[in-house]
C-alpha cells in the first residue's frame, strides 16, 4: 500500500482547487457567480457574526 506525504496529499488537493484572492472572491460575490459557504462551527458564528448571503455549513459535516 503506498502511503502519501502530508505534502504530495497537500500537493495533490492544490492541483484540484481553484483559489482566488479577496478581490476576486468580492468581484464573484457581486456578480451572483459563486456559492458562498461558511465552513465556521456555530459557536464561532453567534460570537464572531455571520458573512452577509452565505450558507453555513461547518466544517465538520462537510468531512462526514
């Protein structure tokens, strides 16, 4: 069994994502061209508010 490196696993997930800057994600938001998630656990969200349009879902049921 070939078992990967944190970094060729990290690598391998760069190759597959799409990143874009703060700008670029503003400009996406404007046009209506993207879903907007917050991955923040709840407590997170009821002490730090919540991002304006997006769909919460935390980071824990997105890995199940």
């Amino acid at each position: 069994m070939n078992i990967k490196s944190i970094q060729n696993l990290v690598s391998d997930a760069m190759n597959e994502i799409k990143t874009v800057n703060a700008d670029e994600a503003y400009q996406m938001i404007k046009d209506n061209n993207c879903n907007l998630i917050d991955i923040r656990e709840i407590t997170e969200l009821e002490s730090t508010g919540r991002v304006n349009g997006a769909s919460h879902i935390p980071r824990g049921m997105l890995e199940v």
